[in-house]
C-alpha cells in the first residue's frame, strides 16, 4: 500500500499560497519516496522541486534533489555509553560540500543533550531538552561560533495540540506558533514571528501550514 500527503503554506509577507505532494511506498525493509513541489506541475510538468528518496529506517536516507543533481547522505546509528542510549547522525550533501556530526544522548525520558556540529567549522550547537510532567518541553541552546542563546519553550494542549514559544538573542526574533498532529485528519502549524530589534513596530509575519496524509 502507497501513502501519500498533500501540503499546502500560505505566508503572509509572499502573499501568496504554495503546496507540495509526497507519495511515498514500503519495499520490503526500504521505504521509497518521492516528493514535489507547485512548481513542479504549474505551467506544465517539469523537474523544478522534485526530490527522490530512498530509506532504511533507523539506518540510513538516500536522497536526490533532481532539478540540482544533489545527493544527500544521512546515515543513522545508536550506542550506549554508560548504559545510556547515544543517537548518532552522519549528514552530508555533496551540493553545499556540507557534512554534518549529530549527536543526541539521552538520559531519561525527560533530559537530552544534543551536539551538532559542520564538519570544517570552529564550533558546534549544544542543546539541552528537559520535559517536565510530560507536557511541557524546555530547549535552550547554545552556538559557539555566534556566542549567542536561543530559548524555546513547547507545551502541549488538548492532547494532540502544541503551543511553542521561541526567541533568537542574537537576531531577536520571538516566535509563536499553534500546531496540531493527528493520524486520522492531518496536521496544521500556525506560526508569528516579530523582529524585536526593529525600531519600528511592525505587523507579524504570519505563516500557515496544513497538511492531510492518506492510502492510496
């Protein structure tokens, strides 16, 4: 059985509502995929954001972006240090000459500590994820390179309903966002964003995502 998922965004600065489809099929422990975007069908069928992928779960994606000819690796593993579970990435896209090292060690259910780090580069990101009562999810993180923190804070409501908070010292930008997941009716975010180093106040920049996933 195929499964795929339509995609629609709407961001008030473009004006403008774009969408996307992924069509995706299990081949025995592979999962392949193939996923478009609205420039791909408007003014007649092209190439222009079609991206092919191929994936083992838990082991590796394969992807290829067709209208840049770009590979991208990502090959995943798991080890325990200290009898605690250790989640490694390798990420590399051969377009931007970019390798990524992600590594997320988790302590408990509610503590985890993630380090990312671009291979080439001086420094890394270091994030600390707490989540308290089960609902309420604490991320600040820290940028070496920029010398700069970054805070979110997410709480969930209504079960399968999440309100996010996040804020960038160094730009600082403070964001608001209302998401909802659900199996059975698709996914919906709401986002607002505002540059609170500007000296003029401004109106929020407003974005709009659904989505809707089904049998085929």
């Amino acid at each position: 059985m195929m499964k795929a998922s339509m995609k629609a965004r709407y961001e008030t600065d473009k004006a403008a509502v774009t969408g996307g489809a992924t069509v995706a099929f299990n081949a025995g422990d592979f999962k392949i995929r193939a996923s478009m975007t609205d420039s791909t069908i408007v003014n007649g069928p092209s190439l222009n954001g079609l991206a092919l992928a191929i994936e083992k779960p838990g082991s590796f994606i394969f992807g290829y972006n067709v209208p840049k000819k770009d590979f991208r690796f990502q090959f995943m593993n798991s080890i325990k240090v200290l009898e605690k579970p250790l989640n490694l990435n390798y990420i590399h896209s051969r377009g931007d000459n970019q390798t990524i090292l992600d590594g997320t060690l988790v302590f408990d259910s509610a503590n985890k500590v993630s380090v990312n780090h671009v291979l080439g580069s001086r420094g890394c990101k270091l994030k600390y994820s707490y989540v308290h009562g089960g609902l309420t999810t604490v991320e600040p993180s820290y940028d070496t390179t920029k010398n700069s923190w970054d805070f979110a804070v997410s709480h969930k409501v209504y079960g399968d309903h999440v309100c996010r908070a996040t804020y960038q010292t160094m730009s600082k930008n403070f964001g608001l966002e209302w998401s909802k997941s659900s199996k059975l009716n698709g996914s919906f975010k709401v986002c607002a964003s505002l540059c609170l180093a500007d000296e003029e106040l401004k109106l929020p920049k407003f974005t709009a995502e659904s989505s809707w996933d089904f049998d085929i």
